[in-house]
C-alpha cells in the first residue's frame, strides 16, 4: 500500500453527506466485484465513532491498480458530486489500521432459523439455544446500502482497528476490506 487517491465529496443542498458516501461506496462496490479486484483498500479519513465516516474515501493500491479502476466509468453520476484527488505515495510517517466490516447478531430469530437449517436443528431444540437471546446494537459508524441479489437495504458497518506501526499484507474484498491486511492511516 505505497499509494493513495482520495475521493472527496462536495456538500450538496439536496443529498446528505452520508447518503452520497453510501452512493459512491455502492459504486466503487460493483466495479471492485465486477473486475474481481482484491488489491485495492479503502479507509475513511474523517471516521469517527459512532457517527461518522466522514466525507473523504481514501483509495489505496499498487499504481497500475488504482490507475485501471479510475479509468473505467464507475463514476458516472457522481462526477458533480465529488472531487478527485491525483495518485500520490503514501506519507512515509503514515501509521496503519485495519478497517474491518462488523455484522450485528440483531435479529436472534433469524439466527435460530438459520442454525436449524445449517445443523438439521428441530425447532423446539433451535428455539432452546437461542432462549434469552437479544438483539446486538452496534453504536459504529455505517453506510446504508441496497443488496445486489436481494434488493434489500443493509447497514454495513465499520469498526476501526488500533494503530500499528508496520503494515499487515493481505487481499481485499469487494468492499476494499480485509480480515487481516492493514491500511495507512493519516
């Protein structure tokens, strides 16, 4: 991770700032998916538990990487709504995070349906091993995103990890996150 590209969001009187950042994340989401990408990360410079990601996504990736995805047309829609930053190294005093997705467990009902399922549980011995349960609130900030195959709106969650002085290597999803790779922080 020795180069960034920081898409900067302008304000706009008709469009919260976090609705154009989930507008933007669900774009550079499908073409991250659609090229199978898994070099390039993603941080939130302005992130701030619990409310907010901010108004800046910070790209991060090899040069030739990063150069291919900003030369196909994702952005298409977002262009009034957005300022692009050049391809530049990485600040060599830059530290290193981890930005890791975090799913609540905040439907226990659903859970207990989906362990019958999986383990061939009745429902009488499924409803027992989730007796008591609660639904998990997270108090992180999030985007609100519509599921490609389903539709249905989601919360992605976001929870930032300690700072580190020296990079973990790793790939990257299609959402630019990584269980174990980490990304500078500056």
């Amino acid at each position: 991770m020795h180069h960034y590209l920081d898409i900067h969001l302008r304000p706009d009187p008709e469009f919260p700032p976090h609705q154009l950042m989930a507008a933007l994340f669900a774009k550079l989401h499908r073409v991250l998916a659609q090229s199978q990408a898994n070099a390039i990360g993603v941080s939130f410079p302005g992130y701030a538990a619990p409310s907010t990601l901010g108004d800046t996504l910070r790209l991060f990736g090899p040069v030739p990487d990063l150069t291919a995805l900003m030369a196909q047309p994702w952005l298409s829609g977002m262009r009034d709504h957005a300022t692009l930053g050049a391809v530049t190294p990485v600040p060599a005093t830059a530290t290193h995070r981890q930005l890791q997705r975090v799913q609540a467990k905040s439907n226990p009902e659903r859970l207990m349906r989906r362990q019958m399922r999986r383990h061939g549980l009745s429902e009488a011995e499924g409803r027992a091993a989730y007796e008591g349960a609660k639904a998990e609130l997270l108090s992180l900030p999030f985007l609100a995103l519509a599921s490609g195959s389903t539709g249905q709106t989601f919360k992605l969650f976001f929870k930032l990890g300690s700072l580190e002085a020296q990079s973990q290597p790793g790939t990257f999803n299609a959402y630019g996150l990584s269980p174990t790779a980490t990304v500078p922080w500056f």
